[in-house]
C-alpha cells in the first residue's frame, strides 16, 4: 500500500480539502510538480493551473480530485502539505456563463493601456478564466 500525507488546500474564502492524500500535483511556474509520502521540506509559488490529487474514496479505490486554483504558495514539512491560494473550485463549482465573461472581460481589457502590475493581474484573470472554461468542458462533455 502506498503512503500517505496530509494535505491542506486552503482559498481566502474556504477550505477545498483537508484530509490524506496518495500524491499531489501542483502547476509551479516552471512545470508541474508532484508531491509524494515524505517528500523534503520546499516552499514554491504556484501558478494559475489544476491541482491535482489522489485520495481513496468510500470504497477503497484510489481517486483522483482536481480543482482550478489562482496564484498561491505550497509548503511541504514533515509529512504536511499546505496549498495556499488565492481561488479555487472543483469542475463541477465553475458557473460556465461566468466564466465566459470573466474571459472576454479579460480580453478586453488587454486590449487597454495599463500599468504593467494592471497588465500582469490581467493576465492571470486570462489564464484563470480559460482553465474554468476548459475544465467545465471536460466536465460537460463538449470537449472544447
């Protein structure tokens, strides 16, 4: 059997998991990074991307969960690992027609003079809104 860890997934506004996990792969800026059982102490910013984790459900079976997130930070430290970002929602939370808005919003505003720190938040509220887009795909099926 394989070892497990502790994982904490933690947004502003709620806490998306709490409890064992199997592996966990985080969207660091220079790649994917998976986390496995007694992986060395790191601390990594995290991009805008899908968090991905693998948990044994109610039957015993191994079960992979993801979730869109924002801009965050991963702690490992002795057998805990801490997510901390700014959003995050489970496929099935993504309000697809808002999504959609917040893309062409984001679009739009590209298209404007802004500040560089203007520039960069914009194209994260991008990146976040095409992740929730593609993700509600999948989940739909519409395979976009």
């Amino acid at each position: 059997m394989q070892d497990s860890f502790r994982v904490k997934i933690l947004a502003a506004d709620k806490t998306f998991y709490d409890g064992e996990a199997y592996s966990l792969t985080v969207p660091a800026f220079d790649g994917s990074f998976q986390i496995l059982a007694h992986h060395e102490p790191v601390v990594m910013a995290l991009k805008e991307g899908i968090i991905r984790f693998t948990v044994t459900d109610e039957k015993g079976e191994n079960t992979e969960l993801r979730g869109v997130n924002g801009l965050g930070v991963v702690r490992v430290d002795k057998g805990l690992v801490t997510v901390l970002v700014d959003t995050i929602e489970a496929p099935d939370e993504i309000d697809r027609a808002r999504a959609e808005r917040a893309y062409k919003r984001a679009l739009e505003q590209l298209r404007q003079d802004q500040s560089i720190q203007e520039y960069e938040m914009t194209k994260a509220s991008l990146a976040r809104a095409m992740l929730r887009l593609s993700e509600s795909s999948k989940l739909s099926g519409t395979g976009e």
